[in-house]
C-alpha cells in the first residue's frame, strides 16, 4: 500500500468514527474529516448559461449557495420575502462574484399567492436549478393568509407548489436538479400529520421544523419517483450544523453552547452546490445527501413513515395547491 492508499485509508476510516459519534459528524470537525474524501474536481465545472433559483438566498446557507454558482457563472435567482434585505444580497453579491446576472424576486414561499405571482411573472424560459433553502423555526403557532401553519408552508407547501409551476420550464432543461435544504433534526422525528400541521395539543416550534425536515426528504423520494421519467432529479442534503442567521435568533443556547463547532454558511452550502453542480449526481435522483454522501433517511426504525402517511402528504399538497397549479403541471403530478 503505498502512501496515498494510506492516506485514502486513514480518512475513510475517520469519516466513520466521526459518523459514529453524530457530533463529530455534523459539527466544523465532521466537515474537516469528511472534506478528505472530496473529489476535487467535482466542482470544476462551468455554470455558465445555467439559470439558478435560491428561495432564502439573502443569508446564510442560501447566500453562500448564491454565491458559489455566481462564481461560476451561473445567471442566479434570489427569492426572499424581505425586499431590502434581498436588494443588499445582490448588490454584495455582483460585487464579489463580479457576475452581474444574479437577480431579486421578492416572493414570500409560505404565501401559496406570493408564490403563484411569481410564477406568472417569471421570465426565463429554463430553470436548471432550484434550491429550496428558505426555512424557520418559530416559538408559537403562526399562521399564513391561507390559514396553514407557517413552518410547513415554508418548507413543503410553497416549495411543493414551487417546483410544481416551474416544471414545465425545468423540463426545457437537459439536466434540471431540485434540492431540498433538510436538517439532521429530521432524525429524530417520525412523520405525523398532525404534528406537521401544528395539530398536536401542544405546540413545539423545534418538533413543527423537525416534522417539516422529515417531509422533505419524504417529498423528495415522492417527486423522484414521479418524475423519474424526465430530466429532472430531485435531491435532498443535510448541511450540519450552520452559524446562520436562524441558529442565532431561534436556538440562541444552542449556538452558545456550540459556537466554536459550528460550520460556517460555506461549509453548510457544500453538499447542495456540489449537487447544483457535479455531473455525476445527475442520475442520482431521490437521495438524501450529507458530505457528498448518499446517506440513511432513518438512523432508528421507530422513526420511519407507513406508505399510508406518505401519501397522506402527498394528498395534503395536492388538495392545498391545487387551486392555484397550473393544470398541465397539476395533471403530470396527481397521480
């Protein structure tokens, strides 16, 4: 075995003894390990002509993927509900990336409304890419104008009604990707209708994001299959554990506790550029990705989902968007 064999061997080994650990997994030192079994090359590619969407694309996880497909020339699409915030992201951005094709679309995700205006205004002809970053986590209930609780129309009902109107411009694309910006919190929660809607007796803003985590990825394994016969993968990625903006307001113990362990926004975009990006992940549809790494959607049996509750979400966003979805797009996805 020669020296870079020895190498390869050491690190693989210590992904895994990191992996065994979770907090040496999720954390900045989980990020170090697992960097060593990177490929290099997989993101020496050119997004040039390539047209990119990032709800929640202002800060954090969604403004560091911004930033890295600009870099690469890809014409980037910011959506965020917060006009002035999004402004001063795309003045910084075009600034450092010297990528002067990277635009605002002011678009509340939670807003079924929101989300169908802009679908009707939207100009490009061909998305490539479409990022579902936007996510938060709430102390109390709220609700949107729709009447549905906030952190799943956030996180699955605006992006299941996202990519529904945008299929048909996904499909002019010969390699379209969807990816879901999920949470290691999905791990610990099996998925419940009621407690996804905010039905349970008592209201709990971390197990409300933890339930919506759980249905990405459940909704991601759906669209994939529902979509298999297109050129449109859908993916799903774990970023870690992220210093972001909604660590520091929501879990503000938590972040004190794990500041100097906690992985930069870069570092969290990682898993979901090099999905935006690497050709070898083009037939790798319906996955749920941590590190570059397909990984295990259950680390306990007790968490996994009867086919029953799956398509009991499944129905929930097609009943709910359905008076808003455009009918071919409807139509390829209601079966």
């Amino acid at each position: 075995m020669n020296a870079s064999e020895r190498k390869n061997k050491f690190w693989a080994y210590a992904s895994k003894w990191a992996d065994r650990t979770v907090i040496f997994s999720f954390d900045k030192v989980g990020y170090f390990i697992h960097q060593h079994n990177f490929n290099s090359d997989d993101l020496d590619h050119s997004m040039q002509k390539k047209v990119c969407l990032i709800t929640g694309g202002s800060s954090g996880i969604g403004r560091a993927t911004a930033k890295a497909l600009a870099e690469r020339g890809a014409e980037v699409y910011i959506l965020c509900r917060n006009k002035e915030r999004g402004l001063v992201a795309v003045d910084e951005l075009r600034e450092e990336t010297k990528n002067h094709h990277i635009h605002l679309a002011s678009v509340d995700v939670s807003d079924l409304d929101s989300v169908q205006k802009f679908l009707k205004t939207f100009g490009p002809k061909r998305v490539d890419v479409l990022v579902h970053n936007a996510g938060l986590i709430t102390a109390k209930k709220k609700l949107t104008r729709q009447g549905t609780e906030l952190t799943f129309a956030t996180s699955v009902l605006g992006p299941y009604m996202l990519t529904l109107g945008l299929l048909d411009k996904m499909q002019n694309s010969t390699d379209a990707r969807v990816i879901f910006v999920s949470s290691g919190g999905a791990y610990m929660q099996k998925l419940e209708i009621d407690k996804l809607l905010g039905n349970s007796n008592t209201y709990n803003g971390l197990i409300a994001y933890a339930q919506s985590k759980r249905a990405q990825i459940v909704l991601t394994e759906i669209l994939a299959e529902k979509l298999r016969h297109t050129s449109i993968s859908v993916h799903a990625m774990h970023p870690g554990w992220v210093d972001t903006p909604g660590v520091r307001g929501a879990l503000p113990n938590f972040r004190f506790t794990m500041k100097y362990l906690l992985r930069t926004p870069q570092q969290g975009a990682d898993t979901a550029v090099w999905l935006a990006v690497c050709p070898t992940v083009k037939n790798q549809t319906g996955k749920y990705w941590f590190d570059r790494e397909a990984r295990k959607t259950h680390f306990l049996a007790s968490t996994q989902e009867s086919q029953k509750v799956r398509q009991m979400l499944w129905n929930l966003c097609v009943e709910r968007c359905a008076m808003l979805a455009s009918k071919a797009s409807f139509f390829l996805l209601s079966s």
